[in-house]
C-alpha cells in the first residue's frame, strides 16, 4: 500500500500541468466544427426520417396488400362454404323429404296392419268366447234343471215320506181298531 502511495505522488510530480488559454479564434474554430457536425446530423436526420417514411409506407403497401390477399381468400372460403353449405342443405332436405315419404309410407302400412291385427284379435276373443261360453251356458242350463230336478226328487221325497208316514200312522190305527 505504501508503495501504490509513493507510486502515486512521484506520478503528480512528473505530470505537466497545461496552462493554456483559449483563444477567440480557437473558439471560432470550434464553433465552426460544432456547427458542420450540427448541419451533417440534419442532413442524416433528414435522410434517416426520409428513410423511415419511405420504409413506413413500403410497410403500409405491403400490409394493405397482404390484408387484400387476406381479404380475397376469406372471400373465395366464403363463397366455397357457402357453396358447400348450400349443396349439404339441399342433400339433406332431399334426403329427409325422402325418409319422410317412406316413413309416412310405413307408417300407413303399419296402421292398416294394426288395424288387420286387431280385428283379428276381436275375432278370436269374439270366438273363444263363443267356443268356451256356450259350454258354459248349457253346463249351467243344464245344472240349473238338475238343480230344479232335484229340487223335485227332494220334495216329492219328502212328501212321499209324509204319505208313508201317514200310511203308517193309519196302518197303525187300523191294526188298532179293527
């Protein structure tokens, strides 16, 4: 450290101090330097500005190009979805007018089946109701005179037993009084 501080003071004392004054023709000079230096940078700034609006515009044509391009394309997409869509829109409603008339179709020829089957199923109700309830109805006609019948048999048994008791009971006083 010592050494750098020694190094330092021989290093000022060595050093020539300037002792110079400007002149008025030396500041002239300058000025006419600054002044040259002033008119070349106007002169780059008028030709960079100059620059810069021909790049600007050069950057506006293309991009107004560019959207052009742009535009027409989404133009053309526009024109073929359309295009497409309509072509689709047309297949489909051909296609469903289609499907409906045979629908429609099908479904009158399903109504005149149910129809045939139904009046099928009331024939067969009507004639198993034929078939099983006239059985039924002499069964229980002819139950109804068995019914009666023996309703008969019981009462004529029953008098038949009155007239045999009645018999027995004048036997009785028969054999009594002879």
């Amino acid at each position: 450290m010592k050494f750098i501080l020694i190094l330092s003071a021989v290093h000022l004392l060595f050093t020539v101090p300037a002792f110079s004054a400007l002149t008025v023709e030396d500041i002239e000079k300058i000025r006419s330097i600054i002044k040259e230096e002033i008119t070349v940078v106007k002169e780059e700034i008028t030709v960079v500005k100059e620059e810069i609006i021909t790049s600007e515009t050069r950057v506006k044509e293309y991009v107004s190009q560019e959207i052009a391009k742009v535009n027409i394309k989404i133009e053309e997409m526009d024109r073929r979805l359309t295009g497409e869509i309509r072509a689709l829109d047309s297949r489909l409603t051909g296609e469903i007018k289609a499907l409906d008339s045979r629908l429609t179709g099908e479904i009158e020829t399903l109504g005149e089946r149910l129809d045939h089957i139904f009046l099928l199923v009331m024939g067969l109700v009507a004639f198993i109701a034929v078939v099983i309830g006239i059985p039924q109805i002499i069964v229980a006609m002819q139950r109804k005179d068995i019914r009666a019948q023996d309703e008969k048999i019981e009462t004529q048994q029953k008098q038949i037993e009155a007239l045999q008791q009645e018999i027995e009971t004048r036997r009785q006083e028969h054999i009594v009084r002879p």
